[in-house]
C-alpha cells in the first residue's frame, strides 16, 4: 500500500510538473539558504579552529595585563619575565616547559625595499611549542639567544614583500638598524581572513631585549606555556595562576597582573560563536520553509477538490478513510522532500560557489548534521501542512464526491 501510494503521488505530481514545481520553490529557497550560510560559517569555522588546534590543546598563553578601572589602579607596574618562565618549569609540576615571546613592530629593509613587520624574539623552543618549523635553512639555537646574535628567521610572505632571493638564508636585512642574517625561513601557513600569516621576523630573545631594552622587554614579553597534557590544562591552569601570584606579591585584594588564555578556552569560545551565528541566521532563513509550507498546503487543497470526483471512485471500490489519508499526506511529504532534496544540492553549489568568490575566504564546508536537518524538516513540513488537506479529503462523502463537477 505504501510503494502504491508512492507511485500514484510521484505520478499526480509528474502530471502537474509547473504547478509542483512553483509549489516546492519556497521549500527549495528556505533549505537552499539554510544550506548555503551554514556551509559557509562552518567553512570558516572549520579553519579557524584547525588553526588555533595546531598551536597544541595543552598550550595556555599568559600575556602582562592591566584591568580596567579601580581594580588596575591598584597594581603597580605590569610585567611579564624570561625568569617568570623558568619559575614556572621549576615550580609547576604540570608545567614541561616554556618559550617567553616579545613581539614589537619594526621597520625590516633589505637594500631598497622595506616593510613594518611584526618581530618577535622568542627563544629555540618556540618551534616545537607552537608546532611551527622551518622549512628551509635552521631555526636559531641555544648559542645565538645566549650570545645574543644578529640573526633571524623569517616568515615565507617576506620574500617576496622585501625581493629577496628565492633561497634566501644568507642575506642580510636591517631590522630598527642593524643587520642580522637570514639563517632559515618558516614553512608557509597562507592567509587567513585576509591576514597574511607568513609576514613577520623571529630573532633570539636575547637579542630582542638587547634591542628593545630591558624594561620595554619586560612590558611586551608573553609567556608560552606547554603544559604536559591536554586533560591537565584546567588544573594547569589555576596553578599557574596561584604561582604568579605569589611571585608577583599580589595582595589578595589585588587582582592579577597577568592574563591567562588556553588554546581549549579559544577554541570553546569561538566554536560557541560560531554555532551561535549559524543557528540564528539560519533559523532567520528557515522562515522560507514555512512560507512553503503553507503553499505546499494551499496546492493540496486544491488538488483535493479537483480530485473529488477520484475519492468518491475510491471509496465507493472499498477504500476506507486511513487510505485517503495516507495518499495525500504522502504526496504532500514527497512534494517537499522533493523541493528539500533540490534545496540542499542547491544550497551546497551556492556555499561553494560563494566561498570562492568571497576574496579569501578559507571555503566551505556542509556538516552531515544540516543535509539530515534540512531534510527532516522537509519532511515535517510535508507532514504538517499535508494534513489538514489530507483529513479532508478523507471526510468527503462517497455519493456526494461522485456527483460532484
């Protein structure tokens, strides 16, 4: 009964292919829209968060921080120290080790072409915490941050901002002044967002403080802590935190002088974000589905009235009520599965089309969860305006439906 059912639908729906058509267009918009906005924010989402994992779940960040307001007048001077970082791999057990980073901007030339680049002095470790390696040449060592050499490692985007050869470790740029030689260049990360991720210049945190000077250091350094696991970054966390405290000799009326970030945190947040933007717009485009809801409705009205005289055929063979029930709800829910499966091969064409011609955009990506969504509530909708039509139709009576013209 129900493969026959099937079939009579799909063949009513095939005889008035236009007006099934322009019926199913509000469903095809409403899942088509749906489709395409979260194929997109979750393109978007995706790589961000790819991007903030590869920095390792068991990293937590603690940068110098000053609070608004009261809370901060009450602090003295905001600082963050290479000593701090080594405290902490001595005084926290969960803590395995730390790279201090001190990121200032400055002029970068090499012979006539010149840039403002971010640069940060860091130490070896850097690249193994940050998961971030060279790809050519080497990255600095123990010797060149301890004897405080003039070398850097730069990012791949500067090779081509500053015209420097295509290898090139071994030349030299002038970094606030003074020359330091290229020994390595990072392997590329692209762009995010329209940021190019691979313009900037490492150099040895010994070097950077004798740059910038001591206090300036102590002001604009930040400490990258790895912490052994992921799973004790929470507990890490509130260690670290009770560790500067006390190093720092906060009062406990005071609040910190130092802010803490997990990558879990940020990643968390983000994904909280971005979740909450696709439900709200696309709960904002699901409209469209009840807006064809209600034309799939209106179409099955008139469908039962021009098939009057069909009921009263079929009751009058023996079908009983149930049975002319299930022949109109079926066609109303094939008629919008049939707009949902179009707006959702629809909607996924847009999102990808739309994230390639959104200038650098990561791309798109459409989760299992919003296809089963999208086609679910076809189905719902299907179901819930197809029955008013289908109750009357199963109402009608037999000798008055086949008198009816």
């Amino acid at each position: 009964m129900l493969l026959e059912n099937l079939v009579l639908a799909l063949r009513s729906l095939w005889t008035n292919k236009m007006r099934s058509f322009l019926t199913t267009l509000g469903i095809v918009i409403g899942v088509g829209a749906v489709i395409a906005v979260v194929s997109i924010v979750q393109g978007f989402s995706q790589v961000i968060t790819e991007e903030i994992e590869s920095l390792g779940s068991n990293s937590v960040i603690v940068s110098p921080y000053r609070p608004p307001g009261k809370e901060g007048e009450k602090l003295g001077r905001i600082e963050l120290t290479q000593e701090d970082g080594e405290a902490l791999v001595r005084g926290v057990p969960l803590v395995e080790a730390v790279a201090p980073i001190l990121q200032l901007g400055a002029q970068v030339k090499a012979g006539e072409e010149s840039a403002l680049y971010p640069v940060a002095g860091t130490t070896p470790i850097f690249q193994d915490l940050r998961n971030y390696y060279v790809r050519e040449g080497r990255f600095f060592n123990e010797v060149d941050d301890r004897e405080r050499q003039t070398v850097c490692v730069i990012g791949h985007g500067v090779i081509k901002d500053l015209k420097l050869p295509a290898r090139p470790v071994g030349q030299e740029l002038q970094v606030q002044g003074r020359s330091y030689r290229v020994i390595g260049v990072m392997e590329p990360k692209g762009q995010l967002l329209g940021q190019d991720m691979d313009k900037f210049v490492l150099i040895p945190y010994g070097t950077a403080t004798a740059m910038y000077g001591r206090e300036a250091s102590r002001e604009n350094t930040a400490l990258l802590v790895h912490v052994r696991t992921a799973t004790d970054v929470t507990r890490a966390t509130d260690e670290i935190e009770n560790f500067l405290r006390i190093r720092h000799r906060l009062r406990s009326d005071q609040p910190n002088d130092f802010q803490l970030t997990s990558q879990t945190q940020i990643l968390k947040s983000f994904s909280k974000f971005a979740n909450g933007v696709t439900y709200v717009v696309a709960g904002v485009v699901s409209i469209a589905l009840l807006v064809g809801g209600i034309g799939i409705m209106n179409i099955m009205l008139v469908s039962v009235t021009e098939r009057t005289r069909e009921i009263g055929v079929r009751k009058a063979v023996g079908a009983r009520r149930s049975h002319i029930l299930a022949q109109f709800v079926i066609e109303a829910i094939v008629l919008a599965l049939m707009g949902g499966l179009t707006g959702i091969v629809l909607g996924v064409g847009v999102g990808v089309l739309a994230a390639r011609l959104i200038p650098n955009w990561p791309g798109a990506f459409v989760p299992f969860w919003a296809i089963a969504l999208s086609f679910g509530f076809s189905s719902m909708v299907g179901l819930f305006f197809g029955i008013y039509p289908a109750a009357k139709a199963a109402r009608l009576d037999p000798i008055e439906s086949l008198r009816y013209e």
